[in-house]
C-alpha cells in the first residue's frame, strides 16, 4: 500500500511541473549550443587555358561539345615507302641482270656509252667451225645530256629484233656469220628516270662494200608494275633500203625469284614488208645469280614463221644453258652454251650445238 502511494506522489509532481512548462508568459529554457566551426568555402574553378592557334574553335559549335580535330596518320606515305622501295630493287635486279649478260635490251636503253666487241664460234649444228669477229658500239655525244649518240654496228638490219634474253640464241644460230654489212649513224633517246619507258628514234648510212643504203629505225618501250611482275611492252618501227618496212613487237613479263634469280617470259613477233610475213617467238628462261663473276641462264623457246595466209608453223625447239663468267676486271667475258635444237629441216630430230664466245664489253659502269 505504501508503495502505491508513493507512485501516485511522482505523478502529480511530474503534471505539476508539466503545466507549469505550458503556462503563458512562462521562461524559455535555453538549451546549450553545440560550437560548429564554419565550412570552408573553396575558391572558384581556373579559367580555362586559351586553346592553341592552331586549331581555333568553330564559332558553330558551343564550347561544351567542341573536339579538336586531330590531323590523320600518312598511312598512304608509309604504304608507298616500302612498295617504291621494292619497285626500285626490281628494276635495279632487271638492270643489272640485262647489264652483266649484255644483251639487246641493255644497248637498246641505255643511256650509258656502250662498246661491245664479240669473237665467237659455233660447233655442232650449222655451225662455221671457225671464229666470227661482229661489234657495235654507241657513244653519247658531250653537251647533249646523253639524249644524242653516235652509233657503228656491223649488220645493222640485223638489229632491229626487240631482243632480251633470246638474244643468246638468235646470235648462236643465225646471226653468227662474217658480218656483211656495217652501220653508222645518229640516235636521239627520250628516257624516264625510273626506267618506266623508253623513246628512241636513229637514221644512218649502211655499207655494204661500195654500196651504200639509208635506213631509219624507231623504239619505243614502257614497264607497267603488276604486284610482283612487272610487264614490258616495246615496239620497233625500221625501214631498210634493202629489204623495206618492217616491225617488231615485244611483249616480256618478268618476276623476281629472290634476290639473286630472275624469271622471264619473252613473246616477240617480227613482221617484213617485202617477205609478207611474221617471224615469230616464245622464249622462257631463268636467270641465276652464282657470284658477283658468274651467272647462268637456262632457257626453253620455240622459234617459227607465219606466211602471208597467215599459217604459222614451227621452225625450231630450243634447249639451252648458258655460262657467262667475268674473266678480267669489269669488262672481258667468257660464254659457253650448250644447246640441243629440234629443227624442221631435220624432222625435228635432236641437234647438238656448243657456242663458245668471248666478249669485251664496256659501258660507264664498268
């Protein structure tokens, strides 16, 4: 009972108190306040950094969404690096392939003097059995920035063949006979740097004992990269006083083995007014670097005619090897090249040829 009493005491204590908090025009209670240390106010943002001259801002375009415009990689520069750069290794291995075999095509364009001398002898089929001395030589003459030459071959109307590397087989089988006839004239030469094409236009006097003829002679050439061939096409224009107009045609399509072998597909057609007809010729041959003093060739061709109705028929195949080694310095040559024809005045029976020849042979670079 006690304890119930005193539970009621605390309660009217505690309304007491209550209503006198609630009371009008009572005192308010000031609640301590807690000391907050102020916040820090940071400073303002930089301005921005001015954007460089160059490259100004659009006045179109709002400066939120503005992208400078960054300049594009020369992808096409670096692509092109590397393709003129084998480009040029082609054209240097062609070069100096043509040079060091010195055939047709290497006293036809170049612009170099060249001076060729070559005492030959052929055994075996149609063979003269003794040494036959021929030449030409083709020298540029002083302020004319080599596009003027003076010219002297023996058989000028021989010459006039667009020949690359079936040279080795035409001089081994018809053209090695005493030279009856012999040339001299002027040749003006139009040349790209990068040896893409040819232009070549000379007239001259040929002697033949005390008979004399003119004669005219005009070439023209032009190389067309094709991924890792390349293609060249030439055409020779000739008028002879002897034996009339002619042409010749040439079609050579020429790949890089390595960096030492060339491979060459040759298609040549030479056409004689007075005869009315068409020489023709395929010639395959792989040329193989051994040394800096040795080179070899190896060569497959088929040789043939066609009449004026225009039948064509084979005259001869043609299997060959051909070693050419430098004897002495930069200029004397040895060849010798075995060669087995099939001939159309034999049946086509196999014939065994060996041509022996030396050669002296200068240009600039030798």
């Amino acid at each position: 009972m006690a304890s119930i009493l005193a539970s009621l005491a605390r309660v009217a204590v505690g309304a007491v108190l209550l209503a006198s908090l609630c009371a009008p025009g009572a005192e308010a209670v000031e609640l301590p306040q807690q000391q907050l240390s102020p916040m820090p106010v940071s400073a303002p943002p930089p301005a921005s950094a001015p954007l460089p001259a160059s490259a100004p801002m659009p006045a179109s375009a709002p400066a939120s969404t503005w992208i400078p415009t960054i300049p594009p990689l020369p992808v096409l520069n670096v692509m092109n690096e590397p393709r003129d750069y084998v480009a040029k290794h082609f054209v240097d291995l062609v070069t100096g392939i043509d040079r060091f075999f010195g055939n047709d095509r290497n006293y036809q364009e170049s612009n170099d003097s060249v001076l060729q001398l070559d005492l030959t002898r052929v055994m075996g089929y149609t063979g003269e059995h003794r040494f036959v001395l021929q030449g030409k030589a083709k020298v540029h003459l002083p302020q004319t920035e080599k596009s003027l030459h003076l010219l002297i071959e023996s058989d000028p109307d021989k010459n006039t063949a667009n020949a690359s590397n079936q040279v080795q087989v035409t001089q081994t089988t018809v053209n090695t006979t005493t030279p009856s006839s012999y040339g001299a004239g002027l040749r003006h030469e139009l040349k790209s740097a990068d040896d893409r094409w040819f232009l070549g236009t000379d007239g001259g006097v040929k002697l033949a004992g005390l008979n004399t003829s003119l004669f005219l002679r005009t070439r023209g050439s032009y190389a067309v990269p094709l991924d890792h061939w390349r293609m060249k096409a030439a055409e020779t224009v000739f008028w002879f006083n002897t034996t009339g107009v002619g042409e010749t045609t040439q079609l050579d399509f020429e790949r890089p083995i390595n960096d030492l072998n060339l491979f060459r597909a040759t298609t040549s057609a030479t056409w004689l007014n007075n005869r009315q007809s068409f020489d023709l010729r395929q010639d395959f041959g792989l040329f193989q670097t051994v040394d800096e003093r040795t080179a070899m060739l190896y060569q497959a061709s088929v040789i043939g005619v066609s009449d004026s109705s225009a039948q064509a028929h084979v005259t001869d195949y043609v299997l060959l090897m051909l070693y050419r080694h430098r004897l002495h310095r930069e200029w004397m040559y040895l060849e010798i090249s075995p060669q087995l024809h099939f001939p159309q005045a034999r049946n086509f029976m196999h014939s065994g040829m060996l041509s022996i020849r030396l050669e002296v042979l200068f240009d600039k670079s030798r």
